[in-house]
C-alpha cells in the first residue's frame, strides 16, 4: 500500500498507540492529536510513542485546533473519546462536549478545511446495544428491555422473557440488534457513530464504524479507575487489594485483545467492502467477569478472591458478546489472541508498572449521586 499521511486523534492513548505503531510499520507518516487528559495522561506525552510521529496537543473541543490537525490528512482514525460508563452518569456535560460535540467539531473541521480525505474511521462501542441478544426457550430470540430499579433491588440479575417471564439465555450480538443505550457514555457514542456515517453518506467519502468490545492489553491506563474492568482489577492486585465486582460476577462480556483490534483497525482502512458500515470488533467468545478476575489473579500469583458486593450500578448491562461474521465476511477479520494468551502478555507487562488504585474513590463518588445499591 501506498504511504499515506494519517490522523490519529486520542493517538496517545492505549488503542490509539497500538494504531500508530502499527501503522508506522506499515510505511505511513503519523500525526496524533490528544489532549493528553490527566485522569489517562498524569505525566504528559507517554514514552512509548515514537519519536517521528508527529504530536500535536489539542482538544477536540477546539474546531480551531481540530481545523489545524485535519489539515493535509488522507486518512482519519478519529478515537479520542471520555471513555467510562460510570462517571458518565455524572459528568454528563463533559461526556457529550468531548465525544459528541468533539466528533461534530471533527466534520465540521473537515468541511471548513474541503479536505479531500481518502477515509474516516471512527471508534464506536459496543455499548450502544445496551443489553445484548437473548433467547427463551419457547419464544425463541428477542431483545429485552433493561431490568428495572425493582429487579435489580431484588438482585434478580438474569433477563426475563417479555412474554412468558422465563430466564432467557444469552447469545451473540449482531449489529442488527435495535440500540438500547443504557448509560450517557453509550449515548455519546451512539452519536459519533451515527454523526461520521451520516457525514459519510451525505457527502460521498467512506466511513466505517467500529463496535468495540470489551479491550484489554498493554498501555491500559491502569490508575483510571473508569478504564476497562480487566485494568481495573489489574490495578486492585498490584496494590494488594481485593478486585470488586458488581452483582454476582456471572455477567459474560467479549474481552478482545489491543492487537486484534489495531488488526481490524488497520483493515479498515485497506478494504473498502465495510465502508458506511458499523461492524462488531471482539473476540467472539463469552467470559464472566468474575472469569476475569480469577484469570488475572492466578497469572499475576495473587492470592486474593474477588469480592462479589452484590450491588448493582446505574448503567450497567446483564450479558453482551459480539457476533463477529460481519467483520470476517467484509474485512477479512480474524481475533488471533484467544483471552488466556491475552492475560499472559498483559500481566508480564504489569510485573513493570506502578498503579494508584483509585477504585474506592470512583465508588464513593457513584454512591454519592446514587447510582449504585
């Protein structure tokens, strides 16, 4: 492939970094623009970015600044976003300003400047399905409805069939799934995505949405305590402590690693045959939460149990793993890292990292807005 000049926005970040190392491989020239937010960044510019990468400090909340970094690109991965589905519920103005006024900043930027750019490509969540696929045994696949206040107060965690009631069984998640955001994160993501395919359409230029899963990997910023649940409970057993897990830790995610996802983000932008499209990214496979914790605990040689506090918090969805044929069919996407592998490489790379965990703090300010019981 041709050497291309290509845009990383939030390019210092955990996925962004492992996008530009990759790229950088590849042939292209890199310009990264973040704005390196102190709850991901506490030391500024990170020492793993390389050194002919082009770094530009800015928010996405400046269309001056954004105008400035579009200007001469030929292809945008456009992946800086408050990324947290807790703190969202109370930082609400902060989540959309960033996300999605940042991403119409983005097109706007890109209108201003009438730049001729080859493609976007914008992260999206898997979030915005809220609750993922299900079945009951008589009435066959539906989507449900979130579990009300009551459900969870009584700390019935399983979804019901709207029709009969009966505990109904998870199953992959197809991006013809109805979206169901559940959090304001998973809002402000449904509005990136929706805005750039908008964009896309309107204007004739390819763009495609990609529906991350669950990421773990190295360069997870593991004193956040909003990042993903398999930093978190990293960060609670570097310190000691004891991983907390939310209802009954028997809630199924799709944990796909950092590189199967730099693989996909790469492919993106190589194949046109998902372009307008929004595709599933993950691994395909279903892990309980409390899986997590045991497998990050035996790797790392911690014996410390998970506590499972029973509670509920706002936001918070039962079961969702992803269908991934779409991004087979399309992108020629394969997941290569099955989790085991996964937690092996991120836990070697934990034994040279310090973590403040900050997770009772982030728990203290849920309670005081209510939103967890």
């Amino acid at each position: 492939m041709t050497s291309k000049r290509i845009l990383v926005t939030g390019g210092a970040g955990f996925v962004g970094s492992h996008t530009v190392d990759a790229l950088l491989c590849a042939g292209h020239r890199v310009r990264v623009f973040d704005n390196l937010d102190p709850q991901v960044h506490p030391n500024g510019w990170p020492a793993y970015l390389p050194a002919e990468v082009e770094v530009v400090r800015g928010d996405m909340r400046d269309l001056d600044a954004v105008r400035r970094a579009v200007r001469g690109m030929e292809v945008i991965y456009h992946l800086a976003a408050a990324v947290g589905v807790g703190q969202s519920m109370y930082e609400i103005a902060h989540y959309m300003e960033s996300n999605t006024q940042g991403t119409a900043n983005l097109l706007q930027a890109l209108l201003d400047c009438k730049l001729q750019f080859e493609k976007l490509i914008v992260a999206s969540s898997m979030s915005i399905y809220g609750e993922g696929q299900y079945r009951c045994p008589e009435h066959g696949e539906t989507a449900a409805a979130p579990r009300g206040p009551s459900q969870l107060r009584a700390k019935d965690w399983e979804m019901h069939c709207p029709a009969c009631g009966s505990d109904m069984a998870p199953v992959a998640t197809l991006e013809t799934k109805p979206l169901q955001c559940t959090s304001i994160y998973a809002l402000s993501k449904k509005d990136q995505e929706e805005m750039t395919l908008l964009f896309g359409r309107t204007y004739n230029v390819p763009v495609v949405a990609l529906r991350y899963f669950n990421i773990y990997g190295t360069r997870q910023s593991l004193s956040n305590p909003y990042t993903g649940v398999a930093a978190i409970f990293a960060s609670r057993l570097l310190n000691g402590n004891t991983p907390m897990i939310f209802e009954d830790g028997q809630q199924q995610r799709d944990f796909v690693s950092v590189h199967d996802v730099v693989r996909a983000n790469l492919l993106a932008m190589e194949r046109s045959q998902a372009d307008g499209m929004a595709l599933n990214i993950g691994s395909g496979e279903a892990v309980t939460v409390e899986g997590v914790a045991r497998a990050l605990s035996k790797s790392m040689a911690v014996e410390v149990a998970a506590e499972i506090t029973g509670k509920y918090r706002a936001g918070d969805i039962r079961h969702c793993f992803a269908d991934i044929s779409a991004a087979r069919r399309l992108l020629g996407y394969e997941p290569k890292l099955h989790f085991s592998q996964g937690v092996r490489e991120l836990v070697a790379w934990l034994r040279e990292q310090t973590a403040v965990d900050k997770v009772q703090q982030a728990a203290r300010e849920l309670d005081k807005y209510g939103l967890t019981a």
